[in-house]
C-alpha cells in the first residue's frame, strides 16, 4: 500500500510517499512569503499549496492513482481523543471555522482530502494538535470563570509516535508504561503519558516552559500591565508573548544552535538563556512526576533541541533520579501519519469526528 503524506507549515509543505512502511520519497515545497502575505485566512491558502502539491507529486515520477490513501497533518480543530481520523464534512466546516484559531497545520485534512477525492480513496489525520485525554482534575487552572479552564494543545503526533517508539527499546507496549515526554522544537512541551493516554502537558501556548520564542507560564500582574500599556493593542501582546518572548528575548536569536555555540564560547548571556530554558524544563518535568504519582517507566526527549547531548545532560542533571531517560532526537511526524493511515487501512477502522 502506497499513502502520500502532507503536513503544512508556516511557509512550507513537507510530503513524503510510504511505501507500507518504507519511506520511498520526500520532498520540501518552500512558499514564497510574498504569496502567503496576499491571504488574510489559512485557509484561503489551500489552492497554490494544492497545485504546488501536484507538480511535486509529478515531478517526482508519481500520480494520486497510485495511492492507496492519503493522510495530513491535522490542526486545531475540536478536542478529541488520539486516532486516526477520516476526513470527513465536520472535519472540513472546522477548518473553515476554526474553533481555536487558525494555523497552517489545519490545512493538511483539507487538502488531503480535495486531492483524496479526485481518485476516490480516503483521506486521513492523526493525532492533531488538539488530541484531549485529560483527566477531569488537570482542567482545573486557578479560576472559575469561562475561558480559564485548562486546555490540551501539544505536539501530540511527534509525542504519541516517540512514545511507542521509546516502548518498543523497553519491550513493552505503550499502554503498559507510564512516561514523561520532552518535546524539545520551537516550541515545547512536556507530558504525563499514564498507560496510553496523555492524561496532562504543559504546553508553552499557555504555560509551562519558555520556548525559542514563546514565554510559557509569565507573571500574572506583569502580564496584566502590559496588556494596559498605552498604546499595546490584543495584537501586539500575542505577537510578545507568542513570538518575541522566551529564550528570544534574553538571547536575540530563534537558533537554539547558536544559543549553544555561543554559550560554550563564553557567551554569558547565552549561556544564561541556555541554562534557563534547562532549568524551566526540568521543572515541568518534575510537575509532570507528581501527576504520575512519581511512577515513571521513562523520560523521553525528543524534537529538535534533543540532538544536543550538553542540552540534555543540563535537564537531565535535575530530573535522572525520577526515571531513566531516553533520548528519540528529531521527529516522527511524516512516519507517524504514514503508520496511522495505515493501520486504518489493514483494519478498515478510524475514529469518526463530530
């Protein structure tokens, strides 16, 4: 079975074709900033991203008619337990009404499925940001007011792929283990998995850790005041808080690289921020102890910051007395949405959305 596999981002489209699963091509399509600058929605996107799609897909010696399935990146749609997912109407009115905003992984089920439908087979998502396995007590925040409650935003694909990978070198099944996953990217987040589920994650949307460019959990009156400072609009407080805060705004620079390179050349600044973002990390993970009642199989880190050993070790010299810790560098993403698809197609099951 063949699965072409999409997942939209910011300015650009990964693909990948799997052949079962084996990897047989990939590809990166970079969009020109001019041409995302022309659309006010994501979504009005869909149609350059789904030609620049094809003429990749025929560049490379392919056409839709030899898929078996094809499956993308989900976004932020409804919050739903992990699966895969057919893409279906309700699926596609989210997507053109998002319910918790708009990001360029919404259009991975779109265009998925607008090219699924041309040559008749299904179109798939897996495990989308907006995967929810809470437990009731974890939704509780510090107010009771709408709007406060604890929500589950997190690099849920990577995480859920990293998990059963880490299972497999323990030689038991996921839904056996309790672990503690370390999404280390541009983002991060750091995770509860109790037997299968991911019952509570920090994710530096809202909370937890500081990312490259994120600010995580920031001082509450703090926060408040500059949302009142003459002149800030909504606007430019998320821009702050979302993209010019965290280890941006200490150290200058989005490259954890250079923040590391520089660091160990003597760098104080950076190695301040480096420690720093070490430092609230290993923090979330010691939370993340607590909710597993301090029964923890495993640590895992994982995405891209997960390369460096220094990195590591510094996170690791706080929490290697919870848990043994395995390091699973990079991501799983494209695998994983390959081996979703997959399994939904050898057992003709998936989960319904609503």
């Amino acid at each position: 079975m063949k699965i072409l596999v999409i997942n939209p981002g910011a300015t650009s489209t990964k693909i990948c074709v799997f052949d079962e699963e084996n990897e047989v091509m990939r590809a990166g399509i970079d969009h020109d900033a001019s041409e995302i600058a022309k659309y006010s929605h994501v979504v009005e996107q869909a149609p350059f991203r789904t030609e620049a799609i094809l003429n990749t897909v025929h560049e490379n010696g392919y056409k839709l008619e030899d898929f078996d399935a094809i499956c993308g990146r989900g976004g932020l749609f409804k919050h739903i337990p992990s699966g895969t997912y057919k893409v279906n109407d309700a699926v596609i009115h989210d997507i053109e009404n998002p319910p918790y905003g708009e990001h360029a992984a919404n259009l991975g089920a779109l265009i998925s499925k607008e090219l699924a439908d041309k040559v008749g087979i299904p179109a798939f998502f897996v495990d989308p940001v907006c995967v929810d396995e809470f437990e009731p007590i974890a939704r509780y925040s510090g107010l009771a007011m709408p709007g406060f409650e604890r929500q589950s935003f997190f690099h849920a694909l990577n995480h859920k792929s990293v998990a059963r990978k880490a299972a497999k070198q323990l030689g038991k099944a996921y839904e056996e283990l309790n672990l503690i996953v370390c999404h280390l990217g541009g983002g991060v987040s750091v995770a509860a998995h109790k037997k299968g589920r991911v019952i509570d994650v920090n994710n530096v949307k809202d909370e937890g850790s500081m990312g490259m460019d994120r600010g995580g959990t920031l001082p509450a009156n703090a926060l408040v005041n500059l949302c009142f400072k003459e002149g800030m609009t909504k606007a430019d407080v998320k821009r702050i808080i979302g993209q010019e805060a965290g280890v941006y705004s200490y150290a200058n620079t989005k490259d954890f690289r250079t923040v590391e390179e520089k660091a160990f050349a003597g760098d104080e600044n950076m190695m301040g921020a480096f420690k720093a973002i070490a430092y609230q990390l290993a923090k979330d993970v010691g939370s993340m102890s607590a909710v597993l009642r301090f029964d923890v199989d495993a640590i895992i880190f994982t995405g891209g910051m997960a390369y460096s050993e220094k990195f590591c070790e510094e996170i690791g010299s706080y929490v290697n007395k919870i848990a043994p810790i395995l390091r699973v560098p990079g991501e799983e993403e494209m695998r994983a949405l390959a081996e979703g698809a997959l399994r939904a197609l050898k057992t003709n099951e998936w989960e319904i959305y609503e």
